[in-house]
C-alpha cells in the first residue's frame, strides 16, 4: 500500500483530474490471456467488470476488437500478442485516507505475455474511430463555449426571439414604405359643390298667347320648352326652308366676325333667276346681281335672309356642293343629326310646296342658329343694301321692335304665313333667348297674320321669363379635394340668378372652368365656375377659394391609399 499523500509517477496530477481514458497495466502475475471475440463481437463494446466495489466506484473497462485475420499485421510478434485490456479510469476523489480501487482481473483471462512482446502502443487497425456529430444549433454551441447549458424553451423565450428577428425587417418595411409614400405624385385636386344642383321656380307654368290656327311651338334657349300649340304634322314651310340653307353654309363657311367670308362668283343662272323677280308667283330674288360679278359671303346670305332672294338660295347651294341636289340630301342629313323627323327638304329656296316640316322641328334648327353670331347680326336688321346700292326691306317686321332677332318668314299661297322667330330678354347680367315657330296662318293678309300672332307669342314668353336668386355673394357652393382628406371651401364671387318662369326646375353645376386647380393657392385665388341653366340661358359665376389652399401634410402623404 502507497503513502497516501504519495501519488505514483503516472498517475495525473491535481491539475488533470479530469475524468480520462487510461490503460491499465496488469499487476504482477496477474496478466492473464485475453480470449479473442467471435467474429461476430468485432464491433467494440464496454464491459464493466463485477467489482466489490460500490457501484459509482466501478470501473468501466473497454475492449478492443482486434481485426479479422486478413486485416491483421503479418509482423509475428504483434500477431502473437494478445490486445490489452483497456480501462475506463474515473475521476479521482480526494477525500483523505480512501485508497483508490483497483480493477479485478477477468476469471478467464490467459497467463500474462512476456513484457518485451507487449507492444508499446495499439497498432493503427486496433484503434476504434468514432463518427462526426452534426453540428448543433447556434444557441446549444454558445452554451457550450459559455458552458452554460441553453435556457428551457418557453412561449416569452419564443416570442422574444421572435421579436428579434422580425423586428429589423418590419423596420426595414417600413422605411422603404415610407420613401414610396412621400416620392409617389401627389393627386389632382377636384372641386365638389356642397350646394343644391337644382332650383325650382315657384307657381303654376305660365298660359301663353297661343295662335287660334296652324301650329306653334315656343322654347327658351337653354331653358327648355315653354308649350306648344296645334298638330305638329309637316306642312308646307314655303322660303322658312333658307334658315336650313344659311345654316349649313354658315357652318361648313364660318364667317369671322367683322369680316365678309369668301367671295362668291355669279354665274349665269343667278343673273337670269334675278329678272324672274314676280311677285304674284311668290318668286322673290335678288335682281341687281349679274353673271361674272363677286359677291361676297356676308352678302349673300344678307339676301337670302331679308329680301328672300331665291336665285342666291341656289347660287349658294351650287357653291356649296356643286349642284342644288348635292346640296338638298346635306339639308335632309343635316335634319336628321338635329332630330328634326319630321322635316323633308326638296329644294334650298322652299319655293316646292314639296318641302315641309313642323313648327317643333323649325325651333330646333333655331336654337342652333342663334348660336350664330353673325346670322343674328344680318337677321336682326330692319332692312339691308345690296352692293349694287340697292336697298332691300326685311319680311320680317317684328324687328327691330320688343328686343326681336328676326330670322326668318315664308309665305305663298299653299303654305300660308310661317315665321321662324328669335328674340332676347336682358336679366341681370344675361340676354336670355327665346325661339319660337308659327306656322299654316291662313288669314289674309297673310303676312301680317303670321307676324301678329308670332309677336304675341313672343311677348307673352318674354314676361314670363324671370330671375330668381340662387346663391349670394360669399356663400360656400363647394371646396377642393387635394385627394388626400384635405378640403378647402370655395365661395361664390358674386349673387347668382337662376333665369326660368313658373315651375320650372333648372340645374345648377360646379366645375373647374376648363383650367387646372393648382397643389397650393392663395385665399381669394378663382379656381372653378358656379353655373345655373343650360346653353344660351347659362348664369355663370366664378368660385374662389375661401381660405388657403395648403399641400397635403407629411402625414397624408405617408398614410394615403390607393
């Protein structure tokens, strides 16, 4: 037995006891042959052998497997000795006085090799190898290198962790969200009117002085249709048909205003129609015109419109489209695009009692011709000179009288009187226009029939016209949407009328004006039109903005859908 503060020369020092894999020498005289496992033990096993020892106190003993005989060195001496028997050594205790137990010797274990045929260390095909562990988590290897175990998983250990990882990239989202947002173009601004898009005129609709024969029809440019009288059937509309013919050469030949349009050469055909100038037959022409002289646009219309000259009418149409044919199928198309189903044109002077139409279908070519400016400054005119010095009356006698814009009669024998008729009536800022059509007026004369019963009519509309207030100077009718949750209130730059008569209902809009509203403006800044009513008959007034219009704030812009 060794001192007990005495440790042998090859046991390890304090500084090693850590637990290790040492070979045990045999004792003297206990060497004892190892028996070599069956082929079928070749695969290294640990054997603990009995030991009266406690069990915490054993010591594991480990064997290796010597190779099969084809794997075995040829060398003699080392195929002669039999393998050592290697041991598990534990961990050393210090405590005082307790004598480390030694490991007992297998019961069957051969007689001990001489010491010099025991090699100094196990032959490189004795040696057992032991396969590489995946790697484990990050978390595990840290504990590791810490040596501190990893923490037990729980739900706030995951969430946390968790939290770390998604965290930066829900930042990162946001931040390139954000530079979308603000980098994205800003929406156009729009104008929403917040004031009633109707008004209605109070009481019952007015009774206008209708005619006791024929048919007739009154509208309000803009405004719709005031009533109407008789069978609107087509009947003959006699020189009525020349508004037809100013229209279309008026549109394809816009006149600018103040100038005399194109000039027109006469030819031989216009002279020898002017000498047939009889008034018995209902053939009125212009008779001062002769063949290889010009005759401008201006003038020519003039004489079509006030002395009903029937020789221009188709001196115009043959000018136009080459012959007077071509030119009554563009008549007859030009009726069908304004609607007027009722209307059939058979020649450009209305001379054919052939040609007919309705008063209802004549209003709707008329309020298409007052929108012509320079058709109404030749109608409107009493009387008119030829470039021959030629004075020339106009049929027509309401104008200049009761603020009439003439247009256009028709008279013969089959047809009767017929009159085409426009006039104004100035409210407030505006010249609202009327147009009416009375036609089949039988009573002789004629002429005076017509005119009598078409300034009655007219009249009796021009009164009942009126002006009712709808807005008033400063009054909120809307605001500016930027788009983005802003709103900037806009007002009305002036009192607004709505022009009508007895219930009727005219419609009220807001809009921009044709100009684009701006990001940001100045209080008072005009951005939009407040309109009542339709066509000719339009009020308008601009809109301004009530306050500041500001750009759309940072936060708007981050927070915008869509």
């Amino acid at each position: 037995m060794r001192p007990k503060d005495a440790a042998p020369a090859d046991e390890p020092g304090d500084s090693e006891r850590t637990a290790v894999f040492r070979a045990v020498k045999p004792a003297a005289g206990e060497d004892a042959p190892v028996k070599e496992p069956a082929p079928r033990e070749r695969t290294g096993v640990f054997r603990i052998p009995p030991t009266d020892a406690d069990d915490s106190e054993r010591t594991a003993t480990f064997r290796a497997v010597p190779p099969a005989p084809a794997d075995r060195p040829k060398d003699s001496a080392s195929a002669a000795a039999p393998p050592k028997a290697s041991t598990f050594v534990p961990l050393r205790t210090d405590e005082p006085g307790q004598e480390q137990p030694k490991p007992k010797a297998a019961a069957a274990a051969p007689a001990a090799a001489p010491a010099a045929s025991t090699p100094a260390s196990m032959d490189r095909t004795e040696r057992t190898t032991q396969q590489p562990l995946p790697p484990k988590p990050p978390l595990d290897m840290l504990a590791d290198l810490t040596n501190n175990p990893p923490p037990p998983p729980s739900p706030l250990r995951t969430a946390v962790r968790r939290f770390k990882i998604y965290f930066p990239l829900v930042v990162l989202l946001a931040i390139i969200l954000a530079v979308v947002q603000l980098v994205r173009p800003l929406p156009e601004p729009r104008l929403v009117m917040t004031a009633k898009s109707s008004y209605t005129f109070g009481g019952a609709k007015p009774e206008l002085p209708w005619p006791g024969e024929g048919q007739a029809y009154m509208a309000a440019a803009g405004l719709g249709t005031l009533g109407q009288s008789g069978e609107q059937k087509p009947v003959p509309i006699a020189s009525v048909t020349k508004s037809m013919t100013a229209y279309i050469i008026l549109r394809d030949h816009p006149i600018k205003k103040g100038e005399q349009g194109a000039m027109i050469d006469v030819d031989k055909t216009a002279e020898t129609e002017g000498k047939k100038n009889d008034s018995v037959n209902n053939e009125s022409t212009l008779d001062t015109v002769k063949e290889g002289d010009k005759i401008s646009e201006y003038d020519a219309i003039a004489a079509l419109m006030i002395p009903s000259a029937n020789n221009i009418a188709r001196l115009l149409a043959r000018w136009d489209s080459g012959s007077q044919e071509a030119f009554v199928k563009k008549m007859n198309d030009t009726a069908k695009e304004l609607g007027m189903t009722n209307t059939t044109y058979t020649d450009p002077s209305g001379l054919d009692a052939t040609t007919v139409s309705t008063a209802e279908d004549q209003v709707k070519l008329g309020l298409k011709l007052v929108e012509i400016e320079t058709l109404l400054d030749i109608t409107k005119k009493p009387s008119w000179v030829d470039p021959s010095g030629k004075k020339w009356d106009n049929w027509n006698r309401l104008v200049p009288y009761n603020d009439s814009l003439g247009i256009k009669t028709g008279t013969t024998t089959k047809a009767g009187g017929n009159l085409l008729f426009a006039a104004q009536k100035k409210i407030g800022n505006t010249n609202q226009l009327i147009v009416g059509a009375v036609l089949g007026q039988h009573k002789p004369p004629i002429i005076d029939s017509v005119i009598s019963a078409s300034k009655q009519l007219m009249i009796g509309t021009q009164k009942a016209l009126e002006g009712a207030p709808v807005v008033q100077k400063g009054q909120v009718v809307g605001y500016v949407d930027d788009g983005l949750g802003g709103r900037t209130p806009v007002v009305a730059t002036a009192d607004v009328q709505a022009i009508g008569w007895a219930s009727l209902t005219v419609n009220v809009k807001l809009a921009d004006g044709g100009g684009t509203i701006p990001q940001t403006a100045k209080a008072g800044t005009e951005i939009g039109v407040l309109t009542v009513g339709e066509g000719a008959s339009q009020v308008k007034v601009p809109v301004a903005l009530q306050g500041e219009l500001a750009s759309p704030g940072l936060g708007s812009k981050l927070t915008r859908v869509g």
